[in-house]
C-alpha cells in the first residue's frame, strides 16, 4: 500500500511548485526522506517545511518584501532572537541594504561625518578668531600712528568692539545653505 503513494522527484517537484533540482539537491543534502529513491509526498511535505530556508524557496521570493523597500521598525534596533527565521533574515536583509546605502553615499561623498563637519566647523571659527585678536595686535600701531593718538588706547578700543562683535556671533544663529548630501553618525 505505501508504494502507492510514493513518487519520483520530478512527480514530487511538479506537485510541491518547485523545480526538479531543488527536490533533488534536498534529497541529497537529506532534508527530504525517500525510500528506494522514491518520495512519499506526505512526509517530504513535513519534512520539506521543517528543514527549507523559506527565504531560498521561489514562493518566499515572490512574497517577500525587496530589500529597497523595507523600512526599520523597533524590533530591528536590539532583538532578532524572538522572531521566526524569515524575520530575522528580512531584518538582516535590511541592514545589510542600510549599510551598503551608507557605503555607497560615502562613496559618491553626498554622505559626510557629522562629527567630523562639528570638528571642522569648531576648528574654522577659532581660527577665524584669531585671526582677527591678532589683526587688532599687528594693526593697532598703524592705526594709532595714522591718526596721532596713543597705540595702547587704539589697541584697548578695537579689542573691545572685535571681543563684543564676537560675542554677538556665538549668540548669532547659524546661516547655512542646504545641505547636497546627508550627515550620518
């Protein structure tokens, strides 16, 4: 009676929707019993859904989100464990898409370091600075010369109005054009 219900792997392929090579490579990676080289349906079925990476299989494919289109959800940011395996393969999927976007954008330099922009930004106004306290310690002789008076009262003034007007652009907000790219980290 049990021969009845046996079949070949290409009978098996055409009845679960697959092609011949995927019944075949699961018969020899014994992930699907057989018996004398034959398959009984009822138990590859069992068998086929217990040991098949759904993610591989062609009907997965075609119902599976394309990378491109998934979006992060909360679950992505710490757990993967709780989930099934095609849970834990779309959010591995998605990161890996994440980073090669990362990767991509630094590549084509439309992405920059945020921290590294801060840096840089810092780094330019204190140079900016100083260059203009010490404009006032090179320039304040001339001045002083030019117009008869005592160097040291020029100095004090245009020290005090080159400290205000500094003051005033720390308070100041900033004024910046759009960005071209986008800033990560």
């Amino acid at each position: 009676m049990r021969n009845q219900k046996l079949m070949s792997q290409r009978e098996y392929a055409k009845r679960r929707g697959v092609s011949h090579q995927a019944v075949s490579k699961a018969v020899r990676d014994e992930r699907i019993p057989t018996v004398d080289g034959k398959i009984d349906p009822v138990e590859a079925d069992k068998a086929w859904e217990a040991n098949t990476n759904p993610v591989v299989s062609p009907k997965a494919k075609a119902k599976s989100e394309t990378p491109a289109t998934l979006s992060p959800s909360p679950e992505t940011q710490v757990e993967i464990g709780n989930g099934s395996f095609a849970e834990a393969r779309r959010k591995h999927e998605w990161l890996r898409v994440r980073e090669k976007a990362l990767h991509l954008g630094r590549l084509h330099k439309r992405l920059v370091d945020a921290e590294a922009v801060e840096v840089a930004a810092f780094n330019q106004a204190r140079a900016e600075r100083d260059a203009l306290l010490n404009w006032v310690d090179r320039n304040s002789a001339l001045i002083a010369g030019e117009l008869g008076v005592e160097e040291r009262n020029v100095h004090v003034v245009l020290s005090k109005y080159i400290r205000e007007f500094l003051s005033e652009q720390v308070e100041a907000p900033l004024l910046h054009e759009e960005p071209q790219g986008q800033a990560i980290g």
